[in-house]
C-alpha cells in the first residue's frame, strides 16, 4: 500500500513508517510544513520523498491527513478529494484548545473520513459529531534499556517550556529542581533558566538533541518529570518510561492510563510527586526498581508491534470500504 502523508510530528512518525507498506512525504528544497521529508532522519528505505508537483502520479492508495488544511492539498496537488474518491484517515494529535469540552472537532459534519485518536481522553473530550472515531494509542520503537541513575539529578523533556507555561507546568519546575538538579531537554529550553531565576546548581538545560542521544543523556538521570497540564500523552514520557526511568507525573489528560503507580508517582498533588522525587534521589534501588516497572508498562501498552498491527487495520479498511461504496453508486445510477 503507498501511503501519502505530511511529516508534521517526527515522535509518531519515527513509529508510523516502521511498517510494510511504502510511505510517500512531500519534500520541496526549503523544507517547512508542506515540504520536510525525511529530514535526514534514519528512516526505512520504504519511506520515499516526493515533490508536490509529481504527487498527482505518484499512485496513492490512502492518504492520512494530520491538518484540516491538508484535505485542500490533497485536491490542488492529486485533483483527488479525500474521503470521496481518495481512502482517508484524519490522525487527530492533540487535545482540544479552547471550551475544553465543547470543542466541535473541524470533521465533525462528515462520515467519509473517520478521526483517529491518539488516546482515548482526545476522543472522549472532542465533539466529534458525525465523524466515525477510533482511538489507536501510540506506538514507541524501542530504545532499550538504557538506564543507569547514576546522577543525583531530575530530567524533563518539554518543548518551549517559556512558550507554552502553564501548559507544560514550566512554572512548576522550581519545586522539583528544589529536591535536586534538573536537567530540561527539548526545544527553545535556552530561555528557561533566566525565566524560571534559577541558577546553574538548580537547572541544566539539556538543549534539542537527536533522539539517540536523548535517551542515553535521560537514562543517566535518577528520575523522570513530566509536569504537563495539558497535553496529548507525550511521548517524550514514554520514551522515557521505554528507557526505565521511573516518572513523577501529573496525573491529568491520558496520563493516568499511561502510568502505574508502581512505575513512580503520578497524582495532581505536587506535593506528592516532590516528596517521591526525593525519595527517589536518596533511594537508588528503589528508583530502578519502579524504573523496570515503567519499562514493563510501556512495553505492554506501546510497543511497535502493537500499534502497527491497529494502523493496518484501520488502513486496510479504507480503499475497501471506498470500493464499496463506489460500486453502490455505480448501482444506483
């Protein structure tokens, strides 16, 4: 199967690609939204980059789309409209952004393509009106175990922690750095220590790094902090969990699924997840020990195999079902 889509979200793309079927991504000289490729990422060969103007005879059998905008693309670029005469899936990312509740999802008023979720807390918080709605949790390639705890220190990975704020909990990150040092890893983090007033015995910033190397600097840390409000279940904590860190976690969106107790802390009490940060710090063995429980977690709930297996499905359903219901057309007429 040649799948069309846009390189919008490296973390899920790195999973999505590790499958059988050839994935086609628009590339154009200066990169951007509408032309990244594959970015000179250590993808399959499987993944090829295509420019936008020899998409229309590039053979796509399904399109999976990640911005509304993109369904405009599809029809300029392929002269195809997805969900009518092209197979399609919307992949719904994030958490809604404003009335938290009532947002109306932009599919909402169609049936011909269905939302895909990435956790079932964005499927039950968005209003997704008509659109047909399945939840397929994400899927991590498996750094393995990489965790030492040698460092009497904390790690985060959040990007533009100043940006966003209370989103990502930035202003929360004083209570742990108060416990022990903390290590801050993701994009825009060089703007973090003069925002938060912390000084270098408080606060490392780790800076955007490949993700290879991400996961051997996490695995050196004693603990892992993921003080998100409001988010998607980044996957920046499940890799972390991947890694064996244990995790002290804000249990609000998806979270709480993700994360056992046993793997750390994980409560909407600060107070609670200091007080296990530092018993974490002055307790090594116990923090590899709720490190391997979090590895265990994830494994069972994200591993590769499981969340290819889901998008194959869901795939394999589409052109069928478009097949189907083009020959009942045909019928009809």
């Amino acid at each position: 199967m040649r799948i069309l889509l846009w390189h919008v979200h490296g973390g899920w793309t790195d999973a999505f690609v590790r499958g059988e079927h050839t994935y086609v991504l628009p590339t154009t000289p200066e990169g951007g939204a509408w032309g990244l490729g594959r970015a000179g990422r250590n993808w399959p060969a499987s993944v090829i980059e295509v420019a936008p103007q020899d998409l229309a005879d590039a053979d796509i059998d399904v399109v999976v789309l990640q911005r509304f905008e993109e369904i405009a693309e599809c029809e300029r670029l392929l002269g195809r409209t997805p969900g009518q005469d092209l197979p399609a899936v919307f992949l719904e990312h994030n958490t809604p952004r404003r009335d938290i509740v009532g947002t109306v999802h932009p599919l909402a008023d169609q049936s011909g393509i269905p939302v895909i979720h990435v956790t079932h807390f964005n499927e039950l918080f968005w209003d997704n009106g008509n659109a047909r709605t399945r939840v397929i949790e994400h899927g991590i390639v498996d750094p393995g175990y990489l965790y030492t705890g040698e460092l009497e220190q904390l790690a985060a990975v959040i990007n533009e922690p100043v940006r966003r704020g209370r989103i990502t909990g930035t202003d929360l990150l004083p209570r742990f750095a108060g416990v022990a040092p903390l290590e801050v890893f993701g994009m825009g983090t060089h703007k973090l220590a003069d925002a938060l007033d912390l000084g270098p015995g408080e606060l490392r910033i780790g800076g955007d790094l490949p993700m290879a190397e991400l996961h051997a600097r996490l695995g050196r840390s004693r603990a892992y902090v993921h003080p998100l409000r409001w988010t998607s279940l980044g996957l920046s904590l499940l890799e972390a969990m991947h890694v064996g860190l244990p995790v002290l976690a804000l249990a609000t969106t998806e979270a709480a699924r993700a994360v056992p107790p046993e793997a750390g802390a994980i409560s909407t009490s600060i107070d609670d997840l200091v007080r296990m940060a530092a018993r974490l710090i002055d307790n090594p063995d116990e923090a590899r020990a709720r490190g391997l429980a979090a590895r265990e977690a994830a494994l069972a709930r994200y591993g590769l195999a499981r969340f290819l297996a889901d998008w194959d499905d869901v795939l394999e359903q589409e052109p069928t079902r478009h097949r189907v219901l083009a020959a009942t057309e045909r019928k009809a007429q």
